[in-house]
C-alpha cells in the first residue's frame, strides 16, 4: 500500500488537475502571508483544512469551507480528515461551499474592490 506519491512540479493547469483528483487540501503551514494555494484548492471544489496562521481564518468560514486547526496539530488534522472520511456528505457540501467562497475572491471583483477603495480614498482627500 502506498502512503504517498511524489509529484514532481507541474505547470499550474496540471496543478489544478491533480488538486481535482483529491477529497481535500491540506495546508499545515506554520506561517503563510496568504497562501493564494487555498483559493486555488478551494476553486477546484476542495475543502480546506489549514492553520490560523495562514490566510485560513481570512478566508475560510471553519466548519462550512474547510477547517482551521492548531499549528502543529497532527492530531487535528487527522481528526477532520477523519470526520470528512466518514461524512462524505458533509465533505461534497463543504467541496460546494469552498467552489462558491473561492468564487468571491476573482482577480475581477479584486480589481472592484481595489478600484473603489482608491476613489473613495480620492474622494476623501479632494474634499
């Protein structure tokens, strides 16, 4: 039995395929500014499961897109991927939720938000 596969680096359209192919995307990051991977697992319809000290308390409703666990917490991880393992239900609702959040976070409605914080921020100083 294998317990894991090496996958050597891919371009980033084969990176979202091989995310497709899982149930979940786990991200224990000690420390991550952002981490833009969780919106890219999240845009492929993968729950998350990741740490607080990534974008994950930003980014992820804990209980309903993914989880967000302790750092260095093997057995938090393992707990959601059991609990997932067990609900599939519950891990294709979250799979649904996570599609839609990511969906929040295009480079479209990021260039909006950008473009109205400037005006009103113009706006602020003009008068």
């Amino acid at each position: 039995m294998t317990k894991h596969r090496h996958v050597a680096s891919l371009p980033h359209a084969e990176i979202l395929a091989e995310m497709r192919r899982h149930d979940v995307f786990v991200f224990p990051s000690l420390f991550d500014g952002f981490g833009l991977v969780l919106l890219e697992a999240m845009s492929q319809g993968l729950p998350v499961i990741t740490t607080a000290h990534s974008a994950g308390s930003d980014i992820i409703t804990d209980g309903k897109e993914g989880f967000v666990v302790p750092i260095r917490s093997s057995e938090a991880i393992a707990e959601k991927l059991q609990l997932l393992h067990g609900d599939r239900d519950r891990l294709h609702q979250m799979g649904t939720c996570a599609l839609r959040r990511a969906r929040e976070f295009s480079w479209t409605n990021y260039e909006r938000q950008l473009v109205a914080t400037l005006h009103a921020s113009l706006e602020s100083v003009a008068s």
